[in-house]
C-alpha cells in the first residue's frame, strides 16, 4: 500500500508538470492563425509529455518491470503504444508517414526493447551489449532525416516533434526500465540545491567561455537595442524549445546513458587508468584532426582541451575521493560530445563544446538528474541571445 501511495503522489506529480508545460505549448500557440493546429496536436502533446515526465521514475520503472515479469508479449505494449501515437499524428495532420526513412520508425523503437528483452543477465553488470545496443539506436536516430517527424502543433511555435519524443521515451523505456538501468535519472524535479548547481555552473562555464571567447575575437558584445516584451516573450520561447527540442534529448544520451553506463563499467573494471589511456590517445588524435580539418586558426584549441581535460580527470581520480571511474567517464564522453560538433565548422566552438560537455556531465553527477543537465544546456546554447552576444563562427 505504502508504494502505492509513493506511485500515485509521483504520477500527480508528473500531472503537474505536463498541466505546465500545457498552458505554456496553448500561450505560446494561441493566435487564431494556427489555433486550429495546435488543438489537434494538444491531446498528443498531452499524452506524450505525461509518458515523458513519468516512466524515468524509479518506483514507475519498477512497477512496470515487475508488471511485466519477462512476459514478451506485456514488453512490447509501450513500444507498440508509441509507434501507434506516431502514426496516427502524422496522418491526422496529412503527411506520409510510410515514405522515406522514416518508415524505420517501427524498427529503431523495437530494436534496443527487444534486445535488452531477450538478453537475460545480471542487470549490474555492463558489458559491450549495452554500448553496442547504445550506439546502433543513436546513430540512426540522429543521422535519418525524420521527414515528417510529426512537429507539435504542425504548424506555429513547434515546442518538440513527436519522433524526437517517442525515441526519447524509447530510450527511457529500453536502458530504464527493460535492461534496469534504474539511475538514468530522467524525471522532472524542483529542489533548490540542485538549481543553484545548475545555475552556478552555467555562470562559471559561461564566464570562463566569454573571457576566453572575447580575448581571441570568438564573441562579440552586440548588447540589445530596447528591453522589450517582445525580447521576453522570444527569450521565453528559445528557452522552451531548446529545452525540449535539444539540450533533453542530447542530455538523456550522453549523460543519463552514456556517461552512466561508461562510468559503470569502469568501476565494474577496477581499472580507469586503462580507460583513460585509450580515451585520451583516441580523442587526442581525433581533437587534432578536427582541428586540422577545418579552416581558421586555432586549430590546436580542441587537442588542447582534450588534454587539459583528461589532465583534470586524471588528478581527481589519484585523489581517491570519488567513486572510480566518475571522472574518467565524464572526460570521455564530455570531449566526444564536444567533437561530434564538428558539423558547426568552427574550431574554437568545438574546443569550448568539450569543455560544455564536462559542464553538462558534472551537473548530472552532482544533482543525478538530466532535467538539471539540459536546464544548464539551455541556459549555456540561450546565452547569446540572452545576453546580446553575437558568435563569430
């Protein structure tokens, strides 16, 4: 009974977020011009966000599981559910959703539930399954064109995409719930000390990045013409879009996952300085060569951060005063998620993307949470325009 009540006050809880985020998605897409849009996707909205805000709950995430019992026909029900919602929205608002594709929407859903699914073993043990299922559902979620990907309303100030949020929602479901990855630490939260490591940890990162940045003529200080409403309400509006659009989703993968299962399996290893070697020598090389590769000077920044990173790591791990391996895999996969930026075709954004993604992995291991990791990637990707700052790329 007692869990019962924990289950219930959790999904109350998620009700009061999606009720939030609700009143926000109908301000924001309340013109008469695309009303009509907006109502046909609020009830997907809706559901979507309430699923969203609520299957990363621990004691969720065990009920299912323990609901579930291995049964393979009950595993495939919330998979089934999701490709179902996808579907019926983009046919509903008059798109093809069986061109191109966006036709492998089925498989890349089923794919990493079935593989957990069917690989019984002990849940605490990490191996190359894990990354290997990781890396074969990412890649192609990020690299296919998701064209229609079922925008949310169709037309207007597009909070998210359905597609976005049904391979978020998979994500959850495979790592979280099916495989048991039960400190993904994906769930909305308000407690202070966990804002305030969010916001002191942008300012810091921000700070370092506008120094650095201004010195070597990498940000300009354009300043706004007028603080207006107009201002608030498109700074209000970019922070919710990148929230949900960009800074969720690539949290969710890098931190809640990636880092997780990397600084897992460290541990698990007893050895991080093996991990450290080859994931300095591999992402030195791969910095360089990122460097290298494109035009403009600097080019030794990103190589330079790589090493200063891991030099970082390094000392913090002979410290001994956190668990092993935490620090090696936040260097690894910050410096990874720094390069993967390559497709920006500017050196110095590289170099501070690294150092972006060890802001974004530090902020998850002090607060266990990716909501906080991707409020201070919101905050850091909205500084421009917040501060009226100008790139020059």
């Amino acid at each position: 009974m007692k869990i019962e009540k924990v289950i219930s006050k959790e999904l109350q809880n998620s009700v009061g977020w999606t009720a939030l985020l609700t009143a926000l998605f109908l301000f924001f897409n309340r013109s008469s011009e695309i009303l009509p849009k907006t109502l046909v996707a609020l009830p997907f909205f809706v559901v979507l966000y309430f699923l969203l805000f609520s299957i990363g709950k621990y004691n969720i995430s065990e009920s299912i599981r323990k609901w579930m019992d291995s049964d393979i026909k009950k595993v495939v029900v919330f998979p089934a559910i999701l490709i179902g919602l996808y579907f019926s929205y983009v046919l509903i608002i008059g798109k093809n959703p069986f061109q191109g594709a966006v036709s492998l929407v089925p498989f890349l859903v089923f794919f990493p539930v079935l593989v957990f699914a069917g690989n019984r073993k002990d849940v605490k043990k990490i191996d190359w399954l894990d990354f290997t299922t990781f890396i074969l559902f990412l890649l192609p979620i990020t690299l296919i064109d998701a064209n229609p990907s079922g925008k949310l309303p169709d037309i207007g100030n597009d909070f998210d995409s359905v597609y976005r949020i049904v391979m978020m929602l998979t994500a959850v479901y495979a790592f979280a719930v099916v495989r048991g990855l039960d400190d993904v630490g994906f769930f909305p939260e308000f407690k202070l000390k966990n804002l305030f490591t969010a916001l002191w940890v942008w300012l810091a990162f921000y700070g370092f990045v506008f120094i650095v940045g201004y010195s070597v003529n990498f940000i300009q200080l354009k300043g706004h013409e007028t603080f207006s409403t107009d201002l608030i309400y498109k700074i209000a509006l970019t922070l919710i879009t990148t929230f949900l659009h960009t800074a969720l989703f690539e949290e969710l993968f890098f931190r809640g996952i990636l880092q997780n299962l990397l600084s897992k399996r460290i541990n698990q290893s007893k050895s991080w300085m093996v991990f450290w070697k080859w994931g300095l020598g591999i992402l030195f090389v791969l910095a360089i060569l990122v460097g290298y590769t494109l035009k403009g000077g600097m080019q030794w920044f990103p190589a330079l951060v790589t090493l200063l990173i891991f030099l970082a790591a390094f000392f913090i791990e002979k410290s001994g005063k956190f668990q092993l391996g935490v620090y090696t895999a936040l260097a690894i996969t910050g410096v990874t998620f720094g390069l993967v930026h390559y497709h920006a075709g500017s050196v110095v954004y590289i170099g501070f993307a690294c150092i972006a993604g060890w802001a974004y992995g530090y902020t998850w291991i002090k607060t266990r949470n990716v909501f906080y990791a991707a409020l201070v990637h919101t905050l850091v990707n909205s500084s421009a325009l917040i501060f009226g700052l100008e790139l020059i790329k």
